[in-house]
C-alpha cells in the first residue's frame, strides 16, 4: 500500500468501530511508518481506541509517549490528544506520562498547547482532583498570544467548575474581568459559560 491507499483505509477504520480493537497492534504499527501524514493519523486513531477500550492499549502508550519528544509540531499535537483521549477512558493507563504534558503548556507551536488544553479537559472530565494544584497553569493560558488557545482555555474552568467549582473559585476574578474585556467574542463567552457552570454547582 502507498501512503495514499494506507491513509485511505485508516480512514475506513476509522468509522468501523466494532474493527478498532482488533486493529490496535496494527494502528500500533503504522506508528514506526516513514510518512508523518502516517503516523498522526495513527496517533489519532490510536487515541480514539484507547477512549472506547482503554485496557486494550495500554501496551501501546509508550509509544504514543514517545511521539512526545517529536521535533514536529503536528505529532506532538497528536501524541497530547491521544494521551488525553485514551486518559478519558481510563486515568490510570496515561498516569505515567500525566505530569509530564504540563510542559505542553508553553510548547512554542500554539496547535500543541491547544491540544494540552483538550487532553486536560477529556481527563478531567472523569479525573478531576489531580488538576486541583494545575490551575494556574490554565489561567495563564487564559492570557495567551493566540486566540485558538485563548478561546479554548476557559473551557478546562468550565469542565472542572461542573466537578470541582472550589478548584475555579479562585479565577472567578480574572475569568470575570476577560469575559468584559477580551477583544475576542468567543472568549468572553466561553469565560461567562465558565463562570455560569462553577457558580450552579
């Protein structure tokens, strides 16, 4: 198969779930293939099986870890968003490498520190507590150069204010004052729906 064909045929496994667990050793696999366009789309899918069968692809995290450490900006991206996926099905299959995303929040691409935010919002969605001593980390996202990153980062306020509203407590200031002051419309409604969420629970 060339890379064309062999993208094509990740993309049919791609909607065929009831396929995604006997094909973890060979998405697993196309990890190693030459091609980048490869290897993301295998760290997506990768991460897609690992939310519906988290057990099943324990055996594979450290090598979608290891993408953590890529000189490229777009497998970095899909190693995070794996990791986040597969941490959304079952903390305790990426709690080995959960300390270490953190640093993806001043990863120099903006897309990766993008990614950061969504792996901790899908972790946090089902493991909360361990974000209780992280949260500055978001509210410094809250200030960041890119809008993409700045739009997305009250979202993780949000998903933890519906869990843990003592956790945003301390960022209803700052999540107020963007919601009145951010040149970007999308921010200062994602920062009110952060602050709606924390205040009803």
């Amino acid at each position: 198969m060339n890379e064309s064909e062999l993208y094509k045929a990740l993309g049919l496994l791609t909607k065929d779930r009831s396929r995604w667990e006997e094909n973890i050793p060979l998405v697993s696999f196309l990890l190693s293939h030459e091609s980048v366009k490869i290897q993301a789309k295998a760290l997506w899918l990768l991460g897609e099986m690992g939310l519906a069968h988290p057990l099943s692809v324990t055996n594979e995290v450290s090598a979608v870890a290891a993408f953590l450490d890529s000189a490229s900006p777009l497998l970095r991206e899909r190693a995070v968003t794996a990791l986040g996926r597969i941490g959304r099905g079952r903390f305790q299959t990426v709690e080995p490498y959960w300390n270490g995303l953190f640093r993806f929040a001043s990863d120099e691409a903006a897309k990766v520190r993008l990614s950061f935010i969504w792996a901790s919002e899908n972790i946090a969605v089902n493991t909360p507590d361990p974000y209780g001593d992280h949260m500055a980390v978001f509210a410094a996202l809250l200030q960041d150069a890119d809008d993409r990153v700045r739009m997305e980062a009250p979202e993780i306020f949000r998903v933890l204010g519906k869990r843990r509203p003592a956790f945003v407590s301390p960022f209803m200031e700052q999540l107020q004052k963007l919601s009145q002051t951010d040149p970007n419309r999308v921010v200062r409604i994602h920062c009110l729906g952060a602050i709606k969420t924390a205040k009803e629970n």
